[in-house]
C-alpha cells in the first residue's frame, strides 16, 4: 500500500493556560432556491430557508510556529474538489499545513448540493447544475474566509474536555430474510457519547463549544425541502443562544450506519437538536479536565480499492430499462472513465497526552470508532467521520459480507463503481496506525 503523510511537530509544552484560540462564523445560505442533497427522491429546488446554514471556524495556536483550525459546516459533505482548494488556499495564504487543517461536515440532508459530490444522484432540470457549481465556487471563498477570521481572532484561551452521553442515534442495518436492508435494529452496534471541548477566556467566558456526535443528520426526510441543519443545527443554534457570544461547532462521528429515532418530522429534528443541546449544558456545568499542549498533527492518504468490475456489468446496467438514473449515470461514468480506487484521508490532531481528534474521510460506520477506541485506550479518543472529504461510505470489514446500502446502493450516487474490495478496514487502520504514531499514540 502506498501512503504518503505529512506530520509536523510543535516544539515547546505548554499548559492549557497557554493556548490562544479565535473563533468566527459565517452564513453559507445558498442565496436562492437550489438543488437539495442527500435523497435520490428529489425532484425540485428548495422552497425556503428554515434555518440559516453556518461554517464555523475554531484556530489554536499552542505558542509553536504551527497553529491548527478546526472547521465545521452545515452541510451534507465536502467533495476532494472543494476541500483541496480550500486546503491549498489556506497553506498559502496563512500559512496553514494540511495535516494541520481539520474540515468537518454535519451531514445535514436538507442543506445543498456541494458539486460535484453525489452528482450521480440527481436528474438536474437546465441551470441547475450551473447553479451548483456557483454555490461550490463562493462556498470555497466563504472557507477560506471564515478561517482567516478565526486567525485574525487569536487571543488567551483556556481548552478543557468532558463527554456526556445521548440517545437517540439507532442503528439502521436491520437484518431480514432477504438480507440487510434500512430499518430500525435496536441490538446493533451504537455509539452514544458525546465528546465535547469547552474553550474559554482567562475570565471564565465560554467563547466556543465543540461537541460531537455518531448520528446520521437526517430526522428530516426527502419530502422536506426547506434548508436546515437539522438536529444538529437546532443544537448548534440552542447552545449559541445559551452561552452569548460563544460559537457552537458540532462534529459528525461516525455515525454512517445510524439514524436518529423517531424521525420524519421538523418537530423531532428540534427535539433531537434540543437534547443534545441540553446534554452538552449538563456537562459544561461540571468538572472538565483541562487540554495540554503541544498540538501535534499528522495528515495520511492512503488508497482504497474497489472489487473489479466488468465492462459487461455497466453496460447490462444501461441496457436494463429497469435501471434507476443513478444507476444509469454511474454506469456510462464507468465505460467512459473506469475507475479503481480511491484516494482516502486520516488524520489525527493530538493535545498533549491529553486527548486525540482523529478524523476520517467518508460515511463512516460505526465499528470503526469502536475499533478505534479499543486499540488506543487510555487517554479520551475523539473519532470523527465525514472529515476533509466524502466520498462514500466506508464500510467495515463484517459489513462487506453483509450487504446493504452502506455496502453497495449507496455507491451509485456516489458515481463509484460498486463495493470495495476486500481488505478495506485493514487498509484504513493501516492508515491509521500510521497517523496515531506520528502524533506519539
């Protein structure tokens, strides 16, 4: 396997009281109606914006010539295409090293197409796709702006750590006689905790609240067509209101194969929002344990490759008058451009021997972050998903065997060309091993 990273070291420890941190945030609303993702269903623009969508933007600085940035947005995902621009700009604008830069998506169902992501997905009516990539252009801009603004924002800050716990999330791969399909399967695999990071001025001020959560962001179904950010933006918005002047930066764990329960309605995408919301509140009342520096981050690219396909499956698939768009569009991608791998991210920021955020790309299942969290014990382990770029879901080894949309459907609007090959989780903890190593895990 061939991986390629790129690790820098900050030079002097420091204690938490020595960080300086800055904080900003920033309206992404599509300025008009626009195509919505996350379901093939769709089949018109936006009608409204329920709720305004945000990136915000979290820069440390441990007192090292390296500072780090921590973004999230409110959105269904970032395609390679955008997050590498905005990586690059950032390197060379501010001085910002990859491994050093974190992107985080809060997979929101009911925000916009990110193009070309999910591209495959959509039969896009005339103008819309122009639309798309105009959205995608400013979008990139509005990145690199709201991480300059963090940068400009740096001053004393104190970083400490707790987690808390919520319910909601259920696993979704409910097994049947005809294999495994979305549902509902209490006796899955979960993961409930809710890490969370309190930073805040040398007075006590809590100036940014990062939390985070191993949950799909879809209560809110296909038929939905106002832009919101879902549970996770009723949360990020419940706690700017509790605490005045402080951001709110929700990260999505890996959370690929879990649904919030109950669903399907607004009403239950603020009660989820609310009580995630009142959790984190429960827990920032408490005791934290503070965060040390150095800030050490490592940045892998491994890659991952697909189970073969032949020519003679894309082209049944075009000629099959029961093939759906997405598998139409997916298999003329196919025949025009074969495709046989994919290029995939990890990576890991580490404060002190105090706590590590590692950050995967792709829809992540949760088996991952519970692999994870058994072979690095010790101190707290953050596992992040839908990081730095999204581009499918990433299943586990057990889940190849197994099937399903996390496994095969999914790949489809993803324009891939069908599951990985075996080996998968074994390559993606390679990675990771490599990335927890040079942060000294």
């Amino acid at each position: 396997m061939k991986i390629a990273f790129l690790v820098l070291l900050a030079a002097a420890p420091l204690t938490a009281a020595g960080f300086r941190a800055g904080v900003a945030r920033l309206d992404i609303t599509p300025r008009d109606s626009i195509w919505m993702s996350g379901y093939a269903s769709r089949s018109h623009p936006s009608t409204a914006v329920r709720q305004p969508l945000y990136a915000r933007a979290l820069a440390l600085d441990d007192g090292s010539r390296a500072r780090t940035v921590i973004v999230d947005t409110d959105l269904i995902g970032l395609p390679a295409e955008v997050a590498d621009q905005v990586a690059d700009r950032v390197r060379r604008q501010y001085g910002i090293d990859r491994a050093h830069l974190l992107l985080n998506s809060s997979h929101t169902h009911t925000g916009p197409v990110v193009w070309p992501g999910l591209a495959t997905m959509f039969t896009l009516p005339a103008g819309e796709e122009e639309k798309l990539r105009e959205y995608a252009a400013r979008l990139t801009t509005d990145l690199v702006t709201v991480i300059g603004s963090a940068l400009a924002d740096l001053s004393p800050a104190q970083l400490s750590y707790s987690s808390g716990e919520a319910a909601f999330a259920m696993n979704r791969r409910e097994p049947t006689a005809n294999g495994i399909k979305l549902g509902v399967n209490p006796a899955g695999p979960t993961d409930h905790q809710v890490p969370i990071i309190r930073v805040s001025a040398p007075d006590g001020r809590i100036r940014a609240i990062l939390f985070a959560y191993a949950c799909h962001n879809t209560t809110l179904n296909g038929d939905f067509y106002e832009l919101t950010g879902d549970y996770a933006g009723f949360a990020e918005s419940k706690l700017e209101s509790d605490y005045p002047g402080a951001a709110a930066l929700f990260l999505a764990l890996c959370g690929g194969d879990q649904n919030p329960y109950p669903r399907g309605t607004l009403d239950l995408a603020a009660a989820h929002g609310n009580a995630l919301a009142a959790e984190v509140r429960r827990v920032l009342a408490g005791n934290l344990r503070p965060l040390t520096a150095p800030i050490r981050a490592a940045y892998v690219t491994t890659t991952l490759p697909f189970a073969d396909q032949p020519r003679a499956v894309y082209e049944a698939d075009l000629a099959n008058p029961k093939s759906s768009p997405a598998i139409r569009r997916r298999a003329q991608r196919m025949l025009d451009q074969p495709i046989h791998n994919t290029p995939y991210p990890v990576q890991a920021i580490r404060f002190g021997k105090s706590l590590t955020l590692l950050a995967l790309g792709g829809e992540v299942v949760v088996d991952y972050a519970l692999r994870a969290k058994n072979d690095y014990p010790g101190e707290p382990l953050i596992v992040a998903a839908y990081s730095n770029s999204v581009m499918c879901y990433i299943p586990s080894e057990r889940m190849l065997s197994e099937g399903g949309y996390e496994v095969v459907d999914n790949m489809a609007y993803y324009g891939q060309p069908g599951p990985f090959a075996p080996g998968v989780e074994a390559r993606v903890f390679t990675a990771i091993q490599r990335a927890m190593k040079s942060v000294g895990r």
